[in-house]
C-alpha cells in the first residue's frame, strides 16, 4: 500500500512539474512577443494536420497529397484536435504536456529499475528530465521530438527489463519481443532515425543467454513486430512520394551538404555540443561511467543503450552534421543520456568509500547539478521565447501579409513555407525541397533554381536576403518586416519580392 501511494504521488507530482515547467515558457514566450511555436517546421506539420483534421486529406497544398511530414504519427495526432474543434495551440500544447509528463514517469521508473538500491530517489530522476532545458523547449515547439523520445526510452528500458529477469533470451514469451518490436516500428512513424533502435534490441538478443534457435526465434518476432508498422511506412512514402523515405530525409541532407567537407571528429563535436549545454555537461562523467562500469562487469545488454546514444550522434555527424536550434536533431537521446549519466552518477558516488568524503561529494555534486538545471532552465526560457518571437515576427507576419496583399492564385516561392502554408494558403514552390521534392538537387544552386522558378511562373519569392543573395538582386522588393527579433540573434528580417523572371 505504501508502495502504491508513493508512486502515486511520484505521478501526480510529476504532473503537477511538468505543467509548471511548460506553462513557465509559454508565458515567457506571451510575455516577451506573443504565443506561438519556436520553428516554422511546426507550421507545416499544422497544415498537415488541419487538412487532414478537418478536410480528411493529406496534403499540405490543396489537391496535391505529398510526403513534406517527416512525422506522420504526430500529424495525425495533432489532426485530432482541429477533427474535435479545439484550438489548435491548445490541443498542441497539452500534447506536449502529456509526452513532458509521460516521459519523467518513465525516467522515474527507469531509475528504480537500474538503481533499486535507491529507488527511493526516482522523483527526482523524472524531475530531472523535467526541467532539463532542451526537454522542455521541446514540449513548447510543436514537433514530434518528445514523442522520438518518449519511444526511445521505453524500447531502451523495455530491453534491458527482458534481459536482466533472467538473462536468458528464451524465457521472454513471443509477444514481449513483438511487442518490443512493433513499438520500434512506431517510432518510425515519428522519426525515421528511430529504427537505429533496432540495433539495441537485436543485439540484446544475441548477447542474452540462450541457444542460437531461442535467439533467432526471438530476432524473428522482433523483426516481425517491426515490419509490422515499418512496412506501410515506406509504403505509404512510396506512394505519395515515389520514394520509401519522406522528402526531409534528403532535403535536410542536401541543404547542409557542404557540412560534411569538415573531418568527422570536428563534426562530432559540433553535433554534441548543444546537448552538453546546461546540466549535461555536469551528467556526462556519469554517463560515461555508465557505459565503462557495465562493460567491465560484461554486463553486454546495458551497455548498449550507452553505445545507442554515441550511435546516434555519430549518424548525425555523418549524415546531417547542424547544430543550430539548440540541437533539435539530438533531442530525441536527450531523455536516455540524462537517465543513464544520473545512474552512473550514483555507481560513481557508491564506488567511494562510505563517509565523510562520500557525503561532501554528493552533496555538492547534487547541489551544483540542481543549481545548473534550474539556471538553464531560465536561460531556456529566454532562448524559447526568443525563438517564438522570431518565427511568429518574421514568418508568420510575413504569412499574414500575404495573405491580405497578394492574389489568391498567386505562385509563391518560398524558403520557409510553413506558416504561409497555413496562414495565407497560397500556391508554393518550397525551396526548401521539403513539398517540392523536384528542388532537391538544386537546392543551392541560385542559377538552377530561378530558370526553375521562371518555368513554373513564380509571382513572389520570399525569403530571408542573405540566404539567396543571386536571386534577390532579380527581384523587386515590395514588403519587409521591421521587428528586432532577428536582428537580435545575428539575423535579419524576412523580405517579400515581386519576381520578374523571364
């Protein structure tokens, strides 16, 4: 009973943080400009789903169904709002608290489950994830990231519960590994880098204890539940797009081509850095011990979620080596590292012989890793606001002036289209790639793309300046904006031009 009452109060408390911790950014964010999302991506996933929600077709231009969202699971979560009438920042909002809230219940559990000795101290690891400034920024940004995360940690943490009741393989019925595996095929749905997480389970099967026909009976089930809902993924890709993978997956790829030119390991660490920003710097002595302490007691299974989260920089490092906005790529391993730093944190202070010294440094290490989380924490808040006050200053005042000043079957070329997809509702060509799929190759090449904005008939093009400085000088400028907000981060404003092509 007392069992039952303090987890109870774990959830509930939990609940209580996470609201507390979004609800403080959004005010910041009304209080320093106005409500909104801190990126236009989240406008396009809007569109997506408003189309769908209340026109029941998936489509972010009207008659034209196309693969722009990357994460059609939280698409079509969002569409149930606009289906329901709700508003739309509401619905998006409580989405975000609920994954905020579901995922410091999962990291609370996940700490008594890897650190029964002192399960007691659970709360604090949901609180952790709480006000782990990057975690929150998420739940505010109206992006699938918190959901990528949320699947991420159960898989990890489901794995290594199969593994560690008995260390057996065979023992764990069927359906646990299907289960296991039909969820990794979910979070495809999410975020297609999600299936790295496949690597974990399918290697905690090989390195379990058992026979080679319990394992490849059990890495047969795990593969079946993931083609289970991995299949009519690149299916449903297929048909919209005429490829298996969304139109992101390579738009991203192909603007920050020239990123790769730099050696891995100076990519690495620019990839890594936003993630260390704040208490993660403080968690990753522990995070490392993580992975060396279990690997020297050849504990195989654990490790892995350890290698997961290197693994996963790594693909970024490799693939699509930016940093910008806070890191947004990483969020998703950011629940996982900060779960197993604060494990190993504890194995390390265990490790000291009990005592005064024992004492002094857990003391300060948890006093200073407090203090860090709480002061990021309203740093955070800040960078939130000011990034909501960027897209709604620029992109979606530039939106709203399309909308009242410009033809309703105008052609519009764009970089970015997500709130003037959903604001003003025009024809666009994304040159961006991502409901454009025919800019891919020539996403930075200015000369291709105005011969291919003259053969469509483009009325408009809009866009920061300095991102197309060759076009902009073929253009006449007619509007842009005026606010601070831009300018203030290293930017500047966001301009409409009347395009001229031949």
């Amino acid at each position: 009973m007392r069992y039952l009452t303090r987890t109870k109060f774990t959830v509930i408390g939990l609940g209580f943080l996470a609201a507390v911790s979004l609800g403080v950014y959004l005010i910041g964010s009304g209080w320093i400009y106005r409500i909104g999302f801190p990126l236009d991506d989240a406008w396009i996933h809007q569109t997506y789903a408003r189309n769908l929600g209340t026109a029941g077709a998936w489509e972010f231009l009207p008659g034209q169904p196309s693969a722009g969202s990357t994460a059609p699971s939280w698409t079509l979560l969002l569409s149930i709002g606009y289906w329901l009438g709700f508003d739309n920042y509401f619905w998006t909002f409580l989405l975000g608290w609920g994954l905020l809230w579901a995922l410091a219940v999962i990291a609370a559990l996940g700490f008594k489950q890897l650190e029964p000795r002192f399960a007691q101290f659970g709360f604090f690891a949901g609180v952790l994830v709480i006000f782990e400034w990057h975690i929150t920024w998420a739940a505010g940004s109206g992006m699938e990231t918190l959901l990528a995360a949320l699947v991420a940690l159960v898989v990890v943490l489901w794995t290594m519960r199969l593994i560690s009741r008995s260390g057996k393989v065979g023992e764990n019925p069927n359906w646990a590994w299907f289960g296991l595996g039909a969820l990794i095929g979910f979070g495809v749905w999410v975020r297609p880098d999600v299936i790295t997480l496949l690597a974990v389970a399918g290697f905690a099967i090989l390195l379990g204890k058992g026979n080679f026909t319990q394992k490849l009976k059990q890495e047969i089930w795990l593969g079946l539940g993931v083609l289970l809902l991995t299949g009519p993924y690149l299916l449903f890709n297929l048909l919209l797009a005429g490829d298996v993978w969304p139109n992101t997956f390579y738009a991203k790829q192909a603007e920050y081509a020239v990123l790769r030119d730099f050696p891995l390991w100076q990519r690495y660490l620019n990839v890594i850095q936003p993630p260390l920003t704040g208490v993660g710097i403080i968690l990753l002595p522990g995070f490392l011990c993580f992975g060396y302490h279990n690997l020297v007691k050849q504990d195989w299974v654990k490790p892995l979620s350890f290698l997961w989260v290197c693994g996963y920089i790594l693909v970024y490092a490799v693939r699509l080596p930016v940093s910008y906005q806070h890191g947004r790529y990483l969020m998703p391993v950011i629940p996982v590292f900060c779960l197993l730093g604060l494990v190993g944190a504890v194995e390390i202070l265990v490790s000291i012989p009990e005592g005064r010294w024992r004492r002094l440094l857990g003391t300060g290490w948890a006093l200073s890793g407090g203090f860090i989380l709480i002061i990021f924490w309203i740093l955070g808040m800040r960078a939130y606001a000011m990034d909501v006050a960027l897209i709604e200053s620029e992109m979606v005042s530039v939106a709203y002036w399309l909308e009242e000043n410009t033809e309703v079957d105008s052609l519009i070329a764009a970089h970015d289209i997500g709130a003037i997809g959903f604001f003003a509702e025009r024809n666009l060509v994304d040159l961006a790639g991502l409901v454009s799929p025919e800019v891919i190759p020539i996403i930075r090449d200015e000369t291709a793309l105005e011969v291919y904005m003259n053969q469509l008939g483009a009325d408009y093009l809009v866009t920061f300046p300095k991102w197309y400085p060759e076009l902009v000088k073929e253009a006449e400028l007619i509007f842009q904006t005026d606010q601070p907000f831009s300018v203030i981060q290293g930017g500047e404003n966001m301009a409409v031009y009347r395009w001229k092509g031949d």
